[in-house]
C-alpha cells in the first residue's frame, strides 16, 4: 500500500511496553500541524495498536471532523459511542458533526441536554460558544467561554479560547481585560503578554502594549525601574560656529598626541624633519655644487620652514575630506572640518619650529629688534594664504579626484619658483614683479627682509596681499557651507 | 500614545547615488530610495527591517540630516536627531578616555559635557584600567563597549539606531538592550534599524520593512 511506504506515516516504535500518552504525541504532532488528514490517518494506525483507548477514537472523529471529511466522522463516531457510551466525547461530538454540517437545531438540541448532564464537562461550555458566535452572539459566547475556562481554572487553555474570542470580534478593549485575567493567573505564559499587547495596540494605547512586552522580555522588575529612569535632553546653546570651533581644536591637539605617542622621538620630530630637509640642500647646494655662498644657511632656513609650513598643510589638507568621508557619513560633521583641522594641527606644529628659526637666526648674528615686530603681519598673511589655498584644494579634490596626483607635482613646483634655496634676487630683474606675485616667494622675501635683512617689509604691499587671502578664505568658508551637503554624497560616488 | 504633531516628516522622498565614471565609462545612477512616506511622531519607536542593500541606512542617514534628498520634502521641525555611531572618530592610539571625550564631542556634546560624565562612561563600559590604555590594546568586544557607553550618553529627540545592538558579547549585547528599552520606555523617539524581526516586535510600536528602496508595509 503506498500509504505504509510513507515515512510520515511511519510510527514510532509503539506497543504495550510504551506508555499509550507518549505514543500519542505522534499524532498530536500532526494535530498541532493542523494537518487534519494526517493526523486522521495516524489516529487509525494508533487504534490498531491501542483499541481500547478511547483517545484514539474520538481524537480520530475530531480530525476527520476538521478535515472536513464528515461521512468518515460519522461512521468512526457511531462505532466510538458504541464502545464508550460514557466518554464525555461520546455525547459532544454528535453536536459537532451537527454544527459541521450546519444542522443548527439539531446541534442545540444536543448542545442543551448536554448543559444539563454535563454542567462540569468545558467542552459543553466551548461547543455552546461555537453555536452562540454562529448566531453572532458575542455576549452569550463570552459567557459560555468563561464557564468553560472556570471549569478548569488550572488549565490556560480555556482563558486563552476566552481571549481570543474577544480579539476575533475586534472588541480590543474586552481582549486586553482578559488577556489581562490570564497574566494574572498565568504569568509565565508569553502568550499573554503578546497578545496583551497586541490587543492594547490595536486600541491605540501604544504605551501600554510597550510597558507590556518590555514586562515579557525582562520581566517585571525592570520596568518598574524604568519609571525612575531619566534621560536629560540637555539643550546644547552653543552655536553651530562655536561647536564646530571646539571640535576642530580638541581633534587637533589629539592628532598631535597621537603622533607624539607613535614615535619613539615623539614631537622632536617636528624639528628634527626640517633640519634634515636642511642638511639635504645644505650637501647639495653648498657642498656638491658650491653654490650656496655666505649665511647659505640662514638663507635656507628663513626659506625652508615657512615653505614646509605652506607644504605640509597643502599635502595633509587636500585628501582630508576624502579620508574623513565614513566620519561624516557616521556623525554629520561639517566637510570644512576636516581641512581645518589638518591646518590647525600643522600650524601648531610650526610652534617649536618657528622658535627654533628665530633662535638660529639670532645666534649667527641677527639680533632681533623693532623690525621683528614685521613678523606678526607676516606671519597672519601667511596663514591666511595657507588656509586659503588648504581649503581650495582641499574642496576641489572630492569633486576632481585626479588633482590628487597633480598636488605633489604642483608644490615641487611650487618649491622651485618660490626662492627657498636661492634668492630671488639672482634671476634676471626683468622677471622679478613676475616671480613676486607667487605669494610663497613674496612671503619668503618678506622673512628674509626681516632676518636678514633686518629692515621691515612693504606692510602696505602686504595687507592688500592679506586681503585677498582674507576675502578667499570668506569665499571659501561660503562655498563649504553652500555645499555641505553635496560632500557626502560626492565622497560616496 | 503617539497622536501628536510628527517630529519629522518624510512625503515622497527620494535619494539617487551616482556610480562615478571615467575617461572610458559613463557615471551610472541608483535609486537607493525612491518614494519613501514616512512619519516619526514623539515617544514613538519605529522599526525598520530589511535586506543588505535595501536602503535603510541611506534612509537614516536622511532623517538624520546627513543627507539631503534629491527629490521630495523632508520636514523636521527644529528637532535633535543623532544616528547612534559607535567608535566614531576613534583614534586607536589614544586612551579609551581621550577617544570618549573626542568622540562625544563628534556626536554633538559639548567637552565639559563629556568630561563630566567620564566616570559614568568607564563604569557603564565595564572595561576598568583599560580606560586608561590606548583603544589599540582592546579586543573588538571592549571597543564596542566603550563605543556604546558613550553614544548612550546622548540624548537626542530622535534617536537613530543602525544595527548597533547587534555587536558585541552576548552579555553587552543584552545590557545595551535594556539601555535601549530604558530610552523608548522614558519617551524618547527612536527608530530602530534591525535585521530581527523579534527584536523590533518587543522594541517597537511600529515596523516597516523596506525593499529596493520602497516601503512595503507599515504596520502598528
């Protein structure tokens, strides 16, 4: 028969030596499957092994029954009642078979004889309610339901059939009373507390069905916890200018004690580079080529550390946005912070360096005077012209990626049109107004005239240089601000 | 109850990436959102499920103000809305105190503000004398603690969360939860985005799920 070679139907291995309810979870699998036909055809297998068990019979008729298969219901009840006329199931299921073939008379008929032999029996009470929510009586159901569930107060069972019932109407506020009733009898089961909530929900009152399933997951005591609980929205006042101010500083000055901590010389590298840089020129242009002449030295310092100033700033500003593209998508901060703070950190990094050159200066006989004052407004324009064209770059590449290849080439460049290791002074005098209007060679004679020169420079010539600077840091400020915006969206492109 | 005036407002936005192209090929477009309805009221706590690639951090990343949508209106009435990053900005040679302060202030506090709750920080994070220790020496369970000890401590209107319970040791991974219940039951607004579909059905009184882009379904 093709229906033994099927594995389903396969059954544990039963018989007198296992105790008949364990061999009968076999078939309540299938009941709990809501597979009715299966659960039938392992209920007849059941019988064969367990005849005299009155389980197999009517567990049988109540799957065939919701199967749909009624003729099969019938003939297996006629049998069942014949051999167990006193089974509670033997006098409910004619009712049911009645209901299922929506002979209504004839199941109340059945249904209210029963009320009277068998006022103890909940299944009495259920069929009942089946018969009054047939008739839409939600009422007469409910007080049906409830008797059933009084019958066995032990058993949620019946309390969960009460809810539901409640739920099924849409009478939501009924439901999370007796949802409520089964927490209070049962307050192990999750079921009530989801379907609580479930219920609370579909009245609208959210915060119940919260406080309800937050009850379920971490229990009782931590709720009532949660009412002492205090999360201050604390109003931020300060403005979107200041905040961005504070961030950029504090970001720099760990920047810088990060890298001091990741060297074993720590910040003395911020000197130690640009003298190496200046031992380099000093062999090649002094030495090797004999080229340097007399204080070749102050020469290429007063030139050397305001460019590496320039430099450095330039080279770590420019992919900054690029390399704090997961920061800004991760936090929303301003694109303009970036390249700040890349300017700050180096800035601040030209401290020691700064006082370093003014000290050697000093020592080889450049005494300072009234004319170092110069360099107040020397350096300001030189920040400013740092900034200025940090920030440019620094805005563009996002949108021109291949200027990153270009940035090195450009400040070599740069390096060699601006005087650093030889005065402006030895090219022809035709193209000096020319080679002066590269403002790292202007600033670079401007330290010379002070350090070497010991005379102040044209203060005048070096405002409106400023100024410029100044307008182009407003203007680029604006444009930062214009596309705030456009940044993360061009850094995930 | 979540009757009143929405925080924030979503009316049919939408968000397109751009593939960027090359001398040899033409940029591409993706549509990583495209008609997204959506409204975030006070005390409410929305989940949203969804795929890998479904949208759902684009779509934070707009409510949280990172992103302006390309079409559609977004409306947020002067509300604070943070999207709950952790580790953000840390800098794995600093101590986890310094990387606390840096990245408190990178998620919109002020410094004394997160100074003063240092000590609160060190505890909540369970990771003793390694506060003091550069982020470098943590293993990853220590890193998102300490993460999470200091995204705790903002306190946004809206609060946005992106799959960030889901990190961490198991015992963490609970005690960030009951943090998380502790928000949504004090009446804060969070929305929640998670791949558990259990986890939103005991966090939150509203899920919706998202798909290419588009929100599904949009049930209470």
């Amino acid at each position: 028969m093709a229906m033994d070679s099927d594995v389903s139907l396969q059954p544990p291995e039963i018989g007198e030596h296992i105790p008949p309810e364990m061999a009968f979870e076999w078939a309540r699998e299938s009941v709990r499957e809501k597979d009715w036909s299966m659960a039938a055809r392992r209920w007849a297998m059941l019988r064969k092994v367990y005849p005299d068990e009155p389980t197999t019979w009517f567990q049988a008729v109540h799957a065939h029954l919701e199967a749909g298969e009624l003729d099969a219901a019938e003939s297996l009840l006629v049998l069942a009642r014949d051999r167990f006329p006193n089974q509670p199931y033997a006098k409910i299921q004619p009712a049911h078979l009645a209901m299922k073939r929506e002979q209504w008379d004839h199941a109340k008929e059945i249904l209210e004889q029963l009320r009277v032999e068998c006022p103890l029996n909940p299944h009495t009470w259920t069929s009942l309610a089946a018969l009054s929510a047939h008739d839409g009586d939600f009422e007469a159901e409910s007080q049906y339901l409830w008797k059933a569930a009084e019958c066995t107060p032990n058993q949620p069972g019946f309390y969960i059939q009460f809810a539901e019932s409640a739920m099924n109407a849409e009478h939501y506020e009924e439901a999370a009373k007796r949802w409520a009733i089964l927490r209070e009898r049962f307050p192990e089961l999750p079921i009530g507390y989801r379907r609580g909530a479930a219920a609370a929900r579909a009245t609208g009152d959210y915060d119940a069905a919260r406080h309800l399933l937050l009850t379920h997951q971490y229990g009782d005591a931590f709720v009532e916890e949660l009412a002492d609980q205090d999360f201050p929205n604390v109003a931020d006042t300060r403005s979107p200018l200041n905040k961005l101010l504070g961030l950029v500083w504090i970001k720099a000055l760990y920047n810088l004690r990060s890298e001091v901590r990741r060297n074993y010389l720590s910040f003395t590298w911020w000197i130690i580079e640009p003298l190496m840089y200046m031992g380099i020129y000093m062999l090649v242009f002094d030495v090797l080529l004999t080229r340097g002449g007399e204080n070749y030295s102050i020469l290429l310092m007063t030139g050397l550390i305001p460019w590496m100033w320039t430099m450095k700033s330039i080279g770590t500003s420019s992919t900054s946005i690029l390399q704090g593209q997961q920061l800004m998508l991760q936090t929303g901060v301003q694109p303009i912070f970036f390249p700040l703070v890349m300017l700050l950190q180096t800035a601040l990094k030209q401290i020691p360096v700064y006082i370093l050159l003014t000290g050697f200066v000093w020592l080889n006989g450049n005494p300072p005077g009234m004319h170092w004052f110069a360099l107040a407004p020397v350096i300001l324009v030189h920040a400013l012209f740092t900034s200025a064209a940090s920030l440019a770059i620094a805005a563009a590449i996002p949108f021109f990626r291949d200027l990153t290849i270009l940035v090195p080439t450009g400040l070599t460049l740069l390096m060699f049109l601006s005087g650093i290791f030889y005065d402006y002074s030895v090219i022809d005098e035709r193209w000096h107004s020319v080679f002066l209007l590269n403002p790292v060679a202007y600033l670079i004679m401007c330290y010379r005239e002070i350090f070497i020169d010991h005379t102040v420079p044209d203060l005048l010539a070096l405002s409106w240089r400023g100024g410029v600077c100044a307008v182009l840091c407003g203007v680029l400020l604006m444009v930062y601000k214009k596309l705030r915006y456009v940044y993360p969206r061009v850094v995930m492109e | 109850m979540t009757t009143s005036e929405p925080l924030i407002s979503m009316i049919d936005v939408g968000i397109r990436d751009k593939r960027k192209g090359n001398v040899f090929k033409r940029p591409s477009y993706f549509d990583a959102l495209k008609s997204i309805n959506l409204e975030i009221k006070p005390g409410e706590s929305l989940g949203i499920l969804g795929r890998n690639g479904a949208g759902k951090s684009t779509l934070l990343r707009v409510l949280s103000g990172i992103l302006r949508p390309d079409r559609g209106t977004m409306i947020n009435n002067g509300h604070s809305v943070s999207l709950l990053s952790l580790q953000a900005g840390f800098d794995p040679v600093l101590t986890g105190r310094e990387n606390a302060v840096l990245s408190g202030m990178l998620q919109g506090l002020s410094r004394r503000e997160v100074t003063s709750r240092l000590d609160e920080i060190h505890e909540y994070s369970e990771i003793g004398d390694f506060f003091d220790e550069p982020v470098r020496t943590y293993s990853t369970g220590m890193g998102t603690r300490l993460g999470f000890s200091i995204a705790r401590i903002t306190s946004p209107d809206v609060l946005l969360i992106d799959e960030v319970l889901s990190v961490g040791d198991q015992e963490f991974r609970k005690k960030s939860e009951r943090t998380l219940a502790k928000r949504i039951r004090s009446g804060q607004a969070v929305v929640l985005v998670t791949h558990s579909l259990a986890q939103s059905q005991v966090l939150c009184d509203r899920i919706v799920r998202i798909e290419d882009g588009v929100i599904r379904e949009d049930e209470q």
